[in-house]
C-alpha cells in the first residue's frame, strides 16, 4: 500500500486534500482524522503538521509527501520533487530599513530573523555572504524594531506589512515556492506512483485548458486552426453543411476569450467552451 503524507493544517492542506479528490482519491471526511485509508486505489494518506513532512519522506517511513518547496528547503531532508502542483506559491525575501541595509551585500556581519533558518542558509552560504541567522516562529517583521534583527528574510506579497514596519524589500527572491509532490530520492516513477503522477498531472492539464468546439467553412479552415492548434492536433470533422466542418481543440483557458473573439472574426460560428474535469495526454 502507498503511504503519502498530505498537510494537516494551513495553506497547503485544502488545496491538496481538493487535488487529491479530483484525482479519484478518496480523502478524510473529519478534519479531525489523521488518516484515511484509500482501499480502492491501495493508498494510505497521512495528515501531519506541514513542516514534519519532508521528514517522513526523507527517513523513509512514508513513500510520498504534498508539501511547500520552502518547507522542503528548510527541513534540508534528502528528498526528490517529483511533479509541482501549481498552488501554494509564495515569494521569499530579505527586508530591512532603507538607511541600513541596501542590497543582499550589505547583510554581511548582520542579523537576520527568520521563521525559515534552512532557506536563509542556503542562500548565503551559495552567496557566501556571512551573517548571523536568528530563528523565530511565526511573524517576524517586528524583529529590527525589537532590536532582535538587522534584516529579516520572510514571504513577501504585497510588502503593507514591511512598510508599516519601516522596512524595505532587498534585491531579486531568494525562493520562490510552490507546492510539491516529493519522494524519496530512489523513488521509481512507476506502479502507483507512476498511475499518481499521471492522475495529477491531469488534473493540472484539466485546470489550464478548457475545450474549444466551433463550425467554420472548409476555405478558411487553415486561418482557424492557426488559432487552436491543440495539445497536438485539432479534431476537425465534416458537417452536414457542404464547405463547412466542425472542429474541436484544447486551449489555453486564460485565453479563450481572445480566442472566441478571433475565431468569430473570421467567420466561425456555434463556439461553445467546455470544462475539462479529467484527462491524460
């Protein structure tokens, strides 16, 4: 049986458990429970504090884990990431006051508190800058005010929090992250893991693109399909109408307005836009 750890807690837990679910893997219907078992598809999930997960996988006592590649970083535990699942994206930074601390050079000799010691270390150490690292839990924006800190390094969105702290971002991200699936480092992409990774890589395609049907005449088919050409091909078929087809193709869904808008320019009629629930390609 495949035992996979899924987040307990947080950002990363609904978004995973609903990913899951479309899938076809049955999930906890308590959020309460601390595991559940999946008897149809052979799979055990395991509902642990987020930052422990990279641990399970790492040690080997779980087969696969849904975690942050910002917890992944930090935990410094010997794992693969096998397939991001495109939620959870955060954006690390270093922050400090302006008349301090300019850029990442300056944070040579200072102190920097940080809820994620792990990510801040990799970095300096591939920067080789030399500072001080203080380890906080949760918020640490008030660190400097405090006198704690010189600098912070913490996830970054729209800065509001910073500047009411009188700090400042500095420099490019340290880290962007994302979720991830992770496994161990000899894990085979193959079995059940191999029949995961395509269920959830489907799932990723399904929420991206949307299907595209419309009817257009024959003489202007090429101008259509230079639109929507598909993951590989369109399908196009004959209509009953002489000198017109139908054609079918899967686009973009950020873009299928534009798309709509283009195709009826050129004189393709009946466009109608369909979700996609599941696929594999």
């Amino acid at each position: 049986m495949l035992r996979i750890a899924i987040p307990n807690k947080g950002t990363l837990s609904r978004p995973a458990t609903e990913m899951l679910k479309e899938a076809g893997y049955r999930q906890r219907a308590d959020d309460r429970d601390l595991v559940c078992v999946d008897a149809d598809n052979d799979v055990e999930f395991f509902y642990l504090r987020p930052r422990d997960i990279a641990t399970y996988v790492g040690s080997g006592d779980l087969d696969l884990g849904v975690t942050g590649q910002d917890l992944l970083v930090d935990s410094g535990s010997p794992v693969a990431e096998l397939l991001a699942l495109g939620f959870a994206r955060a954006t690390f930074r270093f922050a400090a006051p302006p008349e301090t601390v300019r850029d990442h050079g300056d944070l040579g000799g200072r102190r920097v508190a940080t809820a994620f010691p792990g990510v801040v270390a990799r970095y300096l150490d591939e920067h080789d800058i030399k500072a001080d690292i203080v380890k906080l839990d949760g918020a640490v924006e008030n660190a400097v005010r405090l006198g704690v800190a010189d600098a912070i390094a913490d996830v970054v969105e729209t800065g509001a929090t910073l500047r009411q702290a009188g700090l400042v971002p500095l420099g490019d991200p340290i880290l962007v992250s994302e979720a991830v699936l992770i496994g161990r480092q000899d894990t085979e992409r193959n079995g059940a893991v191999g029949q995961l990774l395509r269920r959830l890589q489907g799932v990723l395609v399904a929420r991206r693109y949307v299907m595209l049907a419309y009817d257009v005449r024959a003489d202007r088919l090429d101008r259509a399909v230079a639109l929507t050409p598909g993951i590989e091909s369109p399908t196009v078929s004959p209509l009953h109408r002489e000198g017109w087809v139908a054609v079918q193709a899967m686009v973009l869904r950020g873009e299928v307005h534009r798309i709509m808008d283009e195709l009826y320019e050129i004189g393709a009629r009946a466009i109608l836009v369909t979700d996609i629930h599941a696929c594999r390609l």
